[in-house]
C-alpha cells in the first residue's frame, strides 16, 4: 500500500515563496515519476509540475513555469515544490501524485496517476 503525504502548505502573500514537500511509503518511490496538481475552489484538479523517476527531466504547467520547480530525493522517498513569487491565483489544495506505469513519463493527465495524496491548503493573499 503507497501512501502519499503533503506538507508545507500556508499562508503567503503574493510575491511570496513556499516549499512543499510530500513524503511517500513503499518501496517502488524511485522507480516511477511524480507529480504536483492543485485545485481551486469552484475548479477542476489541474496539473502543475512532473518528474521522472530519476529526477533529470521535469515539465511544468505554462502558468507556473519560471516559478515553481519540482524535484526528489529518491533517499529519503520524497518529492518537492518549490513556489516563488506566488501569486493569488495560485491559491489551491495542491496534491502530489504517483505516476501509474514504472520508467516511463507522463504526461498531466490524472488518469496517468494511481496515488494521491490528501492535499495541503496554499493560499496566497494579495
């Protein structure tokens, strides 16, 4: 059983940074990609930012490229986004996400995910 769990959720104003970070269980972390959606009230979940297994590719929504950045530690079976200069409009529930197939790379599509975690509020006050 994976389990996916999100922290470092907030509080910022709007030009502000955050760091979040979700740990995971199970064994097979370092072998599949990982991803960060998020949910605005009244919205549908969108994608934000995926990486490979190995951490050497990333892809990013255009709304959050050039200021969010997504990384791992396979060590320590965790995942990260790094949010800068965040914006109202970045206010959400954001959930990390567990790519379904091994070695390969998805695309921003949720059905390409198996596990979710249980999301951490972010809220940006402008």
């Amino acid at each position: 059983q994976v389990q996916l769990v999100e922290s470092g959720g907030g509080l910022v104003q709007a030009g502000g940074s955050l760091r979040l970070s979700c740990a995971a269980s199970g064994r097979t972390f370092g072998l599949v990609a990982m991803a960060w959606f998020r949910q605005a009230p009244g919205k549908a979940r969108e994608f934000v930012a995926v990486c490979s297994w190995s951490g050497d590719r990333t892809s990013y929504a255009d709304s959050v490229t050039g200021r969010f950045t997504i990384s791992r530690d396979n060590a320590k079976n965790t995942v990260y986004l790094q949010m800068n200069s965040l914006k109202a409009e970045d206010t959400a529930v954001y959930y990390c996400a567990r790519a379904r197939v091994p070695w390969r790379f998805p695309t921003g599509a949720p059905e390409e995910y198996d596990y979710w975690g249980q999301g951490t509020q972010v809220t940006v006050s402008s």
